[in-house]
C-alpha cells in the first residue's frame, strides 16, 4: 500500500487503460477521482470501486474545455483535500491519410489529447507547486515516437505530449513535482478492437514479444512513476510495448 494518504486523478479512466490504472492506484491505497466525459460510464467505474471498498468520487468533465479542466480539479481538492497524483490519459483517435484529413479530425484529436493534457496539468500543478509535492504522468504512446500512416493527427498529438512532459518536468523539478510519460505500444482496449483481426495480427508479428500488451502492463508503469522509488525520475518516457520501440 505505497499510496495510503495519496489522492490520485486519471481522466479518461471510465474503461480500457484510465480504468486499469485506476484500479491499480487503488490497490496500492490511493483515493481515486475517476474523471471521463462519459459520464454515466464514470459513475459505475466508480461504483465498482466503491463496492470493493476504495474512497473515490466520479466527475463528469471533457478534458478539451478549460473550465471542466479546472472544475475538475477543484472538485478533486474539495473531496479529499489535497491532490497527490495527476494522469492525463484521455485520449481519441480520428483515422485518416493526411491528405484527406478534415480539419476537424485534427482539432478535435489535438483538443482532447493535448489541449487536455494541458489544462488538466495546468489546473493540477498550481496546487502542487503550493503542496511542494505531486506526480503527473500523461499517457503518450509510441506512435508519436515513430508515426503512423493515417494517424497524422493522433502522433502529432502524441509527440507534443512529450514535449509537455519534457518542459513541464523542467518548470516543477524544483517544486517535488515530477513529470514523466508512458509510451505504450499497442494495448488490447476498445481503441484497439475496431482494427481488423488480420491487421492486429500483422501488428503482433512486428513486436519483439508477438502480443499485444495488456492495460494491466501500462498501470504497472504508471504505479512505478507515481511511487516514492520514482521520486529521482523526471521528463522520462518509458515505452511499454514489448519492444517495438527500443530507443
Ligand atoms: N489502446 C492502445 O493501444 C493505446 C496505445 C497507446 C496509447 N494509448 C492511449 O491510452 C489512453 C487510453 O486509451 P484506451 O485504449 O484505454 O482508450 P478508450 O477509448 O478505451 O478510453 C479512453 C477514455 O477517454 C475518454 N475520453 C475521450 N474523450 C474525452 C474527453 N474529451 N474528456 C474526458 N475523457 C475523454 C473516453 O470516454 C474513454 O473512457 C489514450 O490516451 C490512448 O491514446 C492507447
């Protein structure tokens, strides 16, 4: 129980890897705020939780508006009185080649995947600097270390969240709050189910370990960078994805 007395954040934890670091956090002690645009989907993860006896609340919030962003976190601190860790892992994916890609398909993945991670960060880190103390882990993925056809806007969206990281990580390093990201590989998830079984296959045969990884693999990762063992650790990415990318 690493995290007894921490109070943890993950938005976009309604389903798939928010759900799985959440649960995670909450076995290692940490109160847990579960924050998902899908609102009604937040409040049964949350009730779930609730049954097996951990302190946690739902918040309904789009990450892409500044005010949800802030509301968020001030709903947060007036629970449980302080926030210890932030995870910025909402995410979405508008597919499409580049040449064809609407502008809308780019704001809209950029909003949510960057803009978001940003303002949840901003809104969090305020409250740390005055805590002296905080963890903030935001959820890239190796698409944006290597790109991908079709995905133009989601790896730029992902590139840019390490950007963030990095120059968010300089800001805090003196304040005790530590910034990192996880870049995972290809993770079995709803954001993963919609590929065609042979595409999923092909991908399999092109990772080092021929699977998939599994949401479970990436809240380990996520638990490692929240802990005190990672209190040295800052602007670091670590990929979690059976070795695609070794860099
Ligand atoms: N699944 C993968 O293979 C994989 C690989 C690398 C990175 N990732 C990243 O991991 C994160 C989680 O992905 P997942 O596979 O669990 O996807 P998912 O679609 O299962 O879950 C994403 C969650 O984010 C929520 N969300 C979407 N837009 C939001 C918004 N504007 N505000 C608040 N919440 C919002 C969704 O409702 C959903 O609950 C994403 O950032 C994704 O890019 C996933």
């Amino acid at each position: 129980m690493t995290l007894t007395g921490k109070t943890a954040l993950i938005t976009g934890s309604a389903r798939g890897i928010g759900k799985a670091i959440a649960e995670r956090l909450a076995a290692d002690g940490a109160k847990i705020v579960i924050s998902d645009i899908m609102a009604d989907a937040a409040e049964t993860t949350a009730e779930e939780l609730r049954s097996r006896g951990v302190e946690v609340i739902a918040v309904a919030a789009n990450v892409a508006s500044r005010d949800d962003a802030i509301r968020l976190v001030e709903t947060a601190v007036a629970k449980f009185s302080r926030l210890d860790i932030v995870v910025n892992n909402a995410g979405i994916t508008r597919d499409g080649l580049m040449v064809r890609m609407s502008e809308q398909d780019w704001d809209s993945v950029i909003n949510v995947n960057l803009k978001g991670a940003f303002l949840v960060t901003q809104a969090a880190a305020k409250l740390m600097m005055k805590q002296r103390s905080g963890r903030i882990v935001n959820i890239s993925s190796v698409v944006g270390r290597m790109g991908n056809a079709g995905q133009t806007n989601y790896a730029a969206s992902k590139a840019g969240l390490i950007g963030l990281t990095r120059a968010a990580a300089k800001e805090l390093a003196t304040r005790g709050v530590t910034v990192n990201a996880i870049a995972p590989g290809f993770i079995q998830t709803a954001m993963t189910d919609q590929m065609p079984e042979a595409a999923r296959e092909r991908l399999s045969e092109a990772i080092p370990m021929k699977r998939l990884g599994t949401s479970e693999d990436v809240a380990a990762a996520v638990a490692f960078l929240v802990s005190e063992d990672a209190s040295y650790v800052t602007g670091q990415v670590i990929g979690v994805d059976g070795g695609l990318l070794m860099s």
